[in-house]
C-alpha cells in the first residue's frame, strides 16, 4: 500500500503520540482521547484504513486505540 504525505504524518504522529504519553497507564485510552480532541474524523478514519491494511507500521498501542475507536 502507498500512503500520500498526509497518511505518512498520521502513521508519525499516532505513533509519537502513543509514545509521549505522560503515564504509561491505559495508553490505548489516552490516545483515543487525544484524537477524539484534536483529529478530524477524516483522519481518524484514515488512520483506520491504515490501521486495517499495514498494521505493523503502528504501534501495539495505536493499534488498540484505533480498535477501541470501532
């Protein structure tokens, strides 16, 4: 699968967003309500689409979050 230059920011900043959690409790939580915050829902349904397609290019945490998302 080939990803524009959006899709390439959302698999980085998903992934950093997961990793810059300030506590490592209930990450998958944490990130859903940084997206639910902050990311249009045309994005997160990208992230989906990505989510479902290249699964090893998220983190296990990202991975989670889009799963909570459904």
């Amino acid at each position: 699968m080939t990803f524009d230059y959006n899709q390439q920011h959302l698999i980085k900043m998903a992934n950093q967003i997961a990793g810059n959690m300030p506590t490592r409790e209930n990450v998958p939580a944490q990130i859903v309500q940084h997206m639910m915050q902050f990311w249009t829902p045309p994005m997160r349904a990208d992230l989906k689409k990505i989510a479902d397609h290249t699964a090893e290019l998220l983190s296990d945490d990202v991975l989670a979050a889009v799963a909570m998302q459904d």
